[in-house]
C-alpha cells in the first residue's frame, strides 16, 4: 500500500511540473493550448489517483489526519512530492 502511494505521488509530482514548466509555457508562448489539455487532463486524472491512495494509506497504516492533510497541501505545490517523499520516510521509519 505504502510503495504504490509514493509511485503514484511521486508521477502526480512530475506531472504537475511537466503542466507547470513545459505545457503552460508552451501554450502561452508559443500559442498552442492542446498540449495544455491533454497534460492538464492527465495530471487531473493523477491528482484524484493521489487522493484517493493518500486516504486509503491514511486508513490502513493510520496516519494522523494532521500528517496525511499535510502530505495534501504539499501535493499542491511543485516539487511538493519530494517532500511527501522526505516526509513519507520519516513517518514510515517511526515504526
């Protein structure tokens, strides 16, 4: 449960940075918006994947409530999952 929440963190992460640094420029400077939708969806479909396996890992492994809203705003952030990463590994190593 834990290693399949961290890879799909870890690919909602890098996708929203290809949204952010490769899509959204792309579409404002060079005036090409489909790039946009297609990656925009994609890291749409990511991020309700992320949630849902943050609040399935949230109830099997019994995180804090704290910890895993924590662990939500860091995944609104860019390279927020780099520190979900850092954050997951010290919560796992308390155990």
């Amino acid at each position: 449960m834990l290693n399949g929440f961290r890879f799909i963190s870890a690919v909602e992460g890098f996708s929203y940075l290809i949204l952010i640094f490769i899509a959204m420029p792309i579409k404002y400077i060079l005036g090409n918006p489909y790039i946009v939708k297609v990656v925009g969806m994609s890291h749409g479909v990511l991020f309700i994947l992320f949630s849902i396996s943050l609040f399935l890992t949230l109830k099997r492994l019994n995180w804090d409530k704290g910890f895993a809203f924590q662990l939500f705003v860091l995944s609104l952030i860019p390279f927020g999952a780099i520190l979900i990463e850092k954050k997951v590994k010290i919560e796992n190593n308390k155990f």
